[in-house]
C-alpha cells in the first residue's frame, strides 16, 4: 500500500472513531476524550490510535481502561463500516501534548510596551 492510501485509510479510521464516541460507546467510565492521530504499521494489521483525555488522573486511566476493552468491538465496527479483509488491531495511546499544552501555557505579556 502506497503512502497517500495508508494516510487516506488513517484518516477514515481517525474519522469513523469519533463517530464511534458519540454515537456507540456509551459506558459512563469513559470521559472526555478526543482522538488526536492514528497510526497504522506497515502492513496495516496494528492502528495506534492516540487519545487525549480532559480528566483527572484516575479519569484518565478509568477512560484508557474502557476504551481498550471496547477494542474488539470497535475493531469490527472499523473493519465492516471500512470493508477491510482484515481489520488492524486497536491500541489506545495516550496522548499527552495537548495536556502539556495545558500545563505551560503561553505567556500573554509578549507584546512590546
């Protein structure tokens, strides 16, 4: 698979995982989330998909916990909405640059006086 149809397929992938958390998962320990990149290895049989999660710690691993055991379903929903032979495994990863961000951020005194 050429680089332009794994990015295409990251993207419907990517795309069809936040129409999966609003419209079918509705386990009330997942919080916050949204879902940032996805990765997929060579020969497409694992997708990373990164998660940035707006909770508390224990929210964060309370989503993370949730969200990797949706992993088989959401794997088969993928596989039929996409029409993969083989649907790649899901692997949750969480994604901390936007919680970084939040941490440090930017002064707002950068203009001259």
């Amino acid at each position: 698979m050429n680089e332009v149809a794994k990015q295409r397929l990251e993207s419907r992938i990517l795309t069809l995982m936040a129409e999966l958390y609003f419209r079918e998962l509705k386990s009330p320990a997942i919080g916050f989330a949204t879902f940032t990149k996805v990765e997929l290895n060579k020969d497409n049989t694992v997708a990373k998909i990164y998660v940035s999660i707006m909770e508390d710690t224990e929210g964060k691993k309370a989503t993370l916990r949730a969200l990797r055991n949706a992993a088989g379903f959401i794997r088969g929903v993928i596989g039929r909405q996409l029409r993969l032979k083989q649907a790649p495994v899901i692997d949750f990863v969480p994604d901390l640059s936007l919680s970084v961000l939040m941490e440090n951020p930017a002064s707002e005194d950068t203009t001259p006086e």
